[in-house]
C-alpha cells in the first residue's frame, strides 16, 4: 500500500521526512474530509505501480456538481452530479473532452 496523502504535505515550515514529503500544500494534504479543501474532498490510493487519484465536491450541488479521478494511464475522468470515491470504477468513466 503507498503513502496516505497526508504524507505528501507536511506542517510548515516542512522538513521532508519519511512521513512528511513537502510536496504538497498542506491544507491540501489534509483534506481528506468535510470541509476539504476548496469545497472537494481529496484521496489518493495505491501500490508502487497502481494508483487511484480522486476528488469529489464536500456538498454537491453547493461546492461542486462533479467527481473527478485519474488511475495509471494518466486520464483524467469525471463523474457529473456525484459526490463519492470512484475507487475501483475509476477506469470506467469517461475522460474529459479537450
């Protein structure tokens, strides 16, 4: 299993660790529950060569009308009017359009 993302910010000032990389903002980092971060809620999943990217709105239809997520082939999909983990359906939905 990888790192929670949690483990990818840190408090600031952030001294990288082996439990806090500093690469992300940490109020990003840590919104992993109402009310998130910007009004969406974040998770990230995965293995050394697996992952699972996800973000979906606190509130739908107030902080967001969309579920987002990517897996390894990069793409970034969406799901409208949800507000939920994708998790393993992740790589059925449809990418968005350029």
């Amino acid at each position: 299993m990888g790192a929670a993302l949690s483990n990818l910010g840190g408090a600031i000032p952030c001294t990288a660790s082996s439990t806090t990389a500093c690469l992300l903002d940490q109020n990003l980092a840590a919104a992993t529950a109402a009310p998130g971060k910007s009004g969406f809620i974040f998770k990230v999943t995965g293995t050394a060569s697996t992952y699972e990217a996800a973000g979906w709105p606190a509130v739908l239809n107030s902080t967001g009308t969309k579920t987002f997520c990517s897996v390894e082939d990069a793409v970034v999909r969406f799901s409208a009017n949800t507000a939920a983990d994708p998790a393993a359906g992740c790589a059925a939905l449809p990418g968005l359009a350029n």
